[in-house]
C-alpha cells in the first residue's frame, strides 16, 4: 500500500514558544557556541571589538577559549576608517596610523581606544603588538619586523589561527575517523538542513514549535519542512532524522541558529563588499515591537561601482532609551561591528522627531559635531504629510472633516456584522449600477472595496480614506440609518443621528472632494518619493511640479471641480445651495454674522483657501533644507541636455564637504567641469565630477527603507514570537529583508562558515 505523502505544516509561530516538557536538543548534542555553564555567561557575536579593550584569552573559562579565538578569526581584523589623532615624535613631527597600512598589512587592527595598533594573530609573548600595542608610526620597519621571517612568531600565531578554522586538523577530528561515507552522509544531512533554513528565512516563518517531539503534530516549520523533503528524496531520507545519528542529527535549536547566522553575516558582508569604501549616508528610525522594547532600525544608501543609488539594511538594535547620546552609541557600536566609521558618513536621513533632529542636542547634530559633511535631510515623505494634513486640519472646516470620517469609520467597523452589512450594501449598489449601465464591468474592475483608516504614520493613508469615502458614501449612510434605528444605546443612534445630518451636507461633500483633489496632487508625489532608488535632485523638481499643479487648480480649476461636486450631490439626493444667496454659518446669530454668499465662502475660503495655506507650507517646508545644497545639486540634473549647469554653483557645491575637495581639487574641478559639461564621458575621466554626482546621490530623500524594516519586523516578530531574542530577530531580519542578496549566497559558503563557528563533530 502506498504510504501517505507527508505534507509539511508550515506554521506562523511558536518560534520562542517552545514545550518546556519538550527535548531541548531532540538527541543532537552537537557542540557549538552554546551549552556549558561557563560559555552561557558569554556572548560570542558581541564581544569587544576594539583590540584595546578585549580581555585576554587567559581571562576565559579554558572550555571556551577556542571559540572566542575562533569568533575574532572569523569577524577578522578591526580596521576602523576614522580620523586618526596625531601624536609628537621624537622630533616634533606629527604622526598618525596610516589607513593604507590595512591594505599592506592584513593581519593589522587598530584601537581607537589605546590609538595603537595590534596584531590579529599573534596573542603571546612580550611583543608589543601583544602588550601595549604598536605606536611607534614613524618607523614602518617596526610592523615588516614584526611579520619576520618562514618560522617567526606572527607566523606561527598565524598557521595556529588557519588551523583552528581548519577542523580537519583537530584532535577531536582525527579520534573520531570518520569514513568517506560518513562525511558523504554528513554533507547530505547538512545541506538538507541549509535548504530547509534558506526557504524559512525567505518567506519570513517561524522555525520552532510548541512541541517538537516525534509523535508531535506541532513540531514546528523546520521540522516539518526537513520531513517533507526527506519524503520527496531517497537520497535525503536515507540519511536525516530517525536515520541520522542521534547526537548528529543537525536539527537542535542551536543548530538552526548558528546556520540562520551564516545565513546573516555572509548576506552582510556581501552588502559591506558592495559598500567597499564609498561615502554612504544613513537613514534611522526607533520604534516599539511587540514585546514593547525600542528598536533602532539602521539603513545605509550609498552609489554602487555601477553608479545605481543602494539603499541596504544594516542592522536593528535594541536600545533602552531613546535620548539622542544613547542612540548615537548604539549607531557606534553597530558600525565598529561592521567596520564602518561616522567620517565616511555624508549625509542624515530621520522622521523629524526631535531627539533626532534638535538642533542642539539631536542625533544630527552629535553626527555632524564629528564630521561637518555628514549633512541632515528631513524625510521628505514626512514633510510632505505634515505639510498636506497637518496645515489642513488648522481649517476648523476641514479638521471638522477628518473627525466626521474618524467617527463614522469607528461606528462602521466597530463589529463585524456592521462590516458584513456595509459589504452586502455596497456590493448591491455596484450590481445596480452594471444593470444600468452607469458602470463597466470586466476584469479587475469592480473589485470588493473597503474603508480605509488613515495614519498619522502611514504616508498617503488619508488620501485613500477620503477616496473609499466617495466610493462608499451611499452604503455608509445606509448602514449608519441601520445603526440609529437598531442601535442598543440612545448614545450610539444619537451619534449616527449627527453623522447623518453632517455627512448630507453640501459642506461635507465640498469638503470630502477639495481634501481629495489636494492630496491627490501630491499623491504620486509620495509614492515617488519613497522609491529606494530616488535621489534628492529629482525630489525637488516633483515638491515643484506638486505646486504647479496646486496653482494651476486655484487659478483654472474652480469651475470643474464644482461640476464634479454638483455631479455628486444629484446621484446621492444632496441639496445644492444657490451660490448667489447668502451664506448661513452654524450657530451664530444671523446679526453677528459678515454677511457673505455661498459663492464667496466656497470658493474663496475654502476653496481658494485651503489651496493657499497648502502652497504656503510646501514653500515653507522644503526650504527648512540646506537651500543654497540643493540649488546646488539640482545643477547636476541631465534633464534637457544639462539645462541647469552651473560651474559655479557646483563649485560652491563642492565646498561643502572641504574633507573630500582640497584647495588643489577644487581648483582642477573647475577645469574639468567645463570639458564634463562638451563631452560626457565616463567617472574615470571625470572623477571630480563623479564625486560631486556621488555626494548628491546618496543623499537620502524618505525614510521609507526604514518603515519598509518596521513592517518585516513585524512580521517576524509576531504574537506568537513575542520573546524573541534581539540577536534572533536582527539575524532573520537581514535576511529576509535583503533576501535577493541571501538567495545569491550559495549552500558552500554557508556551511563552511557554520563549521568553523564551533568544533563540529561531523566534517565535510
């Protein structure tokens, strides 16, 4: 009889979750970077990675002193690229570490806290690489001696550290003899259980389960998944689970973490491998996850060796305050991590918080004490809905507006009867309208609808709750007359009693269709703005064709948007007031009232109105930015042939970053401005030029990779996965967010990575 084909039962949660009664381990007892007593006290991805402050290795419980070598091997050098200070020779020179010593001396690290360079390799001895550190920067002899000759110390340190990456040579390794069929089944079962992790990650699912015992049926995704590929090959079967060695069987909980590490530091270092040493800019933002910690979401943007703008995750890092000090450290420690350097910064992007922004004691302002070039650009994005909704809503009329929609949306949505009701009426009307033939029907059209809540936060989500509004507006009232007749409290059927009267009126409908008409303007605008690859010239020429379009409405567009309005208020029985007669306002007394028409008040302060204080804030707003930096910039635009080149604009451009343009630079730029501008050529004959394009580039317009993060994270840490440890999330979180970089990282290099992470006990 044919056996029942196993369907893997890929579950949402229960990551962090796990059966207390359940086996930790499930008979794996692999030796990895976790497990004994002295090793739990012991972070191995966040030890000290400045040389000067590390302890010594002979300050370590001697169970874990291997893999705390291991785990500086495998980080390699540290190689900060900073201001290095200078120190008085014997002569009075100034000297000062060279950074191209990195690329001549590999071996090399360097401690911003000792300002002494040390060696990677060689930990014993009385050498001063060991002790104090090298400072002696006038004698470059100092670092050759050092390296010596076939047999010298360093060398020796040296083969030790390959060896100790290399387990084929330990100890343990040779004892255990493995045959060629055993490391033939290891290599299967392993890469099996790579391929399990890889596809998890890429779709952002959790690995564990509430109980991961062999009769479980909720054993978790990994589980499941590695069980369902043994089903579909022979070959795999033969060799995992229950076929499997039982302390070998690469399925422990440890194990999966130490492959999804591979999996994020491999993906990282392809993304710093793609940085190279470009200037970069950085692009922060904090907020709460489920478990209610502050999270610090980095994003770095930067210009690729093919001249593509790259915006790229870095890293997410809890911190306990949200004070500017405290996150500019947490973005020290993750770049020291990664080997990056705030001089190599050249630009900001924040939400406009003022613990990111303030001018005195902000995050923007620590950056910039440091390096001057690394300039500050409020998220466009943010201005944009500040300046459209915020400014709006200082009209009592129109803020009248978004409270109307607020509450109608709560009493609509707040059951989900009320739901079903406002679907089966809507839904109706649309059929009605087909059978008239007031609409088309066809494919992708008609398509079921529902009101959208909008968000402070979410960038154009009020341009979407007014839209759902008109399309709904019939079956809104429908449901709000249901609601006062059946309502259980006087409370609610007088609330839907008001909302009626207010929702029927002239005033409304005007409203609800200006409010429309002004963010839709400016709706591709956001949308544009928060593409990963836009850069701030362009930006500025959209914020103008945004105030084009909003002047060209005020002059041109009275006549068709009360037609449009009009044409409204007749298929929903709405009265339209006589324009010439007099304007009644609510609630005053006719006698302490200006007298005005309907035609003044609609259309000069509201319509007209409105429009102004939205140009007004658009002009106000997108000159709180560096004004005279971005004139600069936008001389860089190609549109039209180069129309808005000026040499001496970009000239000025360049002396804003007086680290990266000498007196001697500046001087030949303006030689090769005037050949770049006749003839065109490629950034290796014009690399002054080139760099000027580079700084106006990378500086980040929207912080929208940011949100782009806070959304996957919360996906990945859910509900169910609310206990999820910060190193756990961050490492899932890279390689789901860049997994078009994870998928391109190939089985090899991951598993090489996870065996030299800890002494193994199968090989490859």
């Amino acid at each position: 009889m044919a056996e029942d084909p196993v369907i893997p039962r890929l579950q949402d949660g229960g990551d962090e979750n796990h059966d207390p009664d359940a086996p930790l381990f499930d008979g794996d007892v692999e030796v990895s970077s976790g497990g004994s007593k002295g090793e739990l006290d012991i972070d191995l991805s966040n030890l000290p990675t400045d040389p000067g402050l590390r302890k010594k290795n002979s300050e370590y419980p001697s169970n874990i002193r291997d893999n705390v070598r291991r785990a500086y091997l495998l980080n390699g050098p540290y190689q900060p690229d900073i201001e290095f200070p200078q120190t008085k020779g014997n002569e009075d020179e100034n000297r000062k570490f060279v950074i191209d010593w990195y690329k001549e001396f590999t071996w090399i690290e360097y401690s911003i806290e000792k300002d002494a360079a040390f060696c990677l390799y060689f930990k014993g001895g009385g050498d001063a690489f060991m002790a104090t550190g090298f400072k002696n920067w006038k004698k470059k002899q100092g670092l050759r001696d050092h390296v010596g000759g076939p047999i010298s110390a360093h060398n020796q340190a040296y083969r030790k550290g390959q060896d100790l990456l290399n387990q084929s040579q330990h100890i343990e390794t040779v004892l255990q003899r493995q045959s060629s069929q055993a490391r033939s089944e290891y290599r299967v079962r392993f890469k099996a259980s790579v391929d399990c992790v890889r596809f998890l990650l890429k779709q952002g699912l959790a690995f564990r389960g509430h109980n991961e015992t062999t009769n479980s049926n909720n054993r978790g995704n990994f589980l499941e998944l590695l069980e369902f590929s043994a089903f579909l090959n022979k070959d795999i079967k033969d060799v995992v689970l229950q076929n499997a060695l039982e302390n070998n069987k690469l399925t422990a909980h440890v194990v999966q973490k130490d492959i999804v590490n591979s999996f994020a530091v491999e993906t990282t270092n392809v993304i710093l491998k793609e940085l190279g040493d470009a200037f970069f800019s950085v692009l922060i933002d904090e907020s709460r996850d489920i478990s209610v910690k502050e999270q610090m979401v980095v994003v770095i943007r930067f210009m690729d060796d093919k001249g593509c703008v790259i915006e790229r995750f870095l890293g997410i890092v809890h911190v306990r305050e949200t004070t500017a000090l405290s996150l500019k450290a947490a973005l020290e420690e993750l770049f020291s991590k990664h080997g990056l350097s705030i001089g190599r910064l050249r630009g900001q992007g924040y939400d406009g918080a003022s613990n990111m922004r303030g001018q005195f004691g902000g995050l923007k302002t620590l950056i910039m004490n440091e390096n001057e070039s690394a300039y500050y650009v409020h998220c466009f994005a943010h201005q944009l809905q500040l300046a459209l909704v915020g400014v709006a809503k200082n009209h009592p009329r129109i803020a009248l507006l978004f409270n109307l929609t607020s509450n109608a949306l709560n009493i609509v949505r707040v059951s989900c009867k009320r739901r079903d009701l406002l679907r089966e009426k809507h839904t109706s009307k649309v059929i009605q309208k087909i059978q008239s033939g007031d609409i088309l029907s066809g494919q992708g059209l008609n398509q079921e609808t529902a009101l959208k809540r909008s968000g402070d936060t979410r960038w154009g989500s009020h341009y979407g709750t007014l839209v759902s509004f008109i399309l709904m507006h019939s079956s809104v009232i429908d449901v709000l007359e249901v609601v006062m007749e059946n309502a259980l409290t006087s409370e609610q059927r007088g609330e839907a009693c008001a909302l009626l009267d207010q929702m029927q009126s002239f005033e409304f409908i005007f409203n609800l269709h200006l409010m429309k008409d002004i963010l839709g303007i400016t709706s591709e605008l956001s949308k544009a703005l928060q593409r990963e690859d836009q850069e701030i010239v362009n930006a500025i020429t959209l914020v103008k064709v945004a105030k084009q379009r909003l002047n060209a409405m005020r002059n041109d567009g009275w006549d068709s948007f009360f037609a449009e309005v009009s044409s409204f208020c007749v298929k929903n029985d709405i009265i339209i007031p006589n324009m010439d007669d007099p304007f009644i306002k609510r609630g005053r007394s006719r006698r302490r009232v200006e007298v005005l028409t309907n035609q003044h008040y609609y259309r000069v302060q509201l319509f007209i109105g409105c429009i102004d204080l939205q140009n007004q804030e658009l002009e106000n707003r997108f000159n709180e930015v560096n004004t005279k930096l971005l004139l600069c910039m936008a001389c860089l635009s190609p549109r039209d042939l180069f129309v808005a080149f000026d040499k001496e604009k970009l000239i000025r451009l360049a002396q804003f970053y007086l680290r990266d343009f000498s007196s001697k630079s500046l001087m030949l730029l303006s030689n090769q401005l005037e050949t770049y501008i006749l003839d065109t050529k490629k950034n290796t004959v014009y690399p002054l030029v080139y760099m000027l394009m580079t700084l106006a580039l990378i500086l980040p317009v929207a912080t929208a990779g940011v949100e782009r993060a806070f959304s996957a994270m919360n996906i990945i840490k859910n509900k169910l996965r609310n206990r999820m440890a910060d190193d756990w999330m961050n490492d899932i979180l890279v390689t789901y967010i860049e997994k078009d970089i994870c998928e391109t990282i190939d089985d090899e290099t991951i598993m090489q990575r996870f065996q030299k992470m800890a002494t193994r006990r199968g090989q490859l």
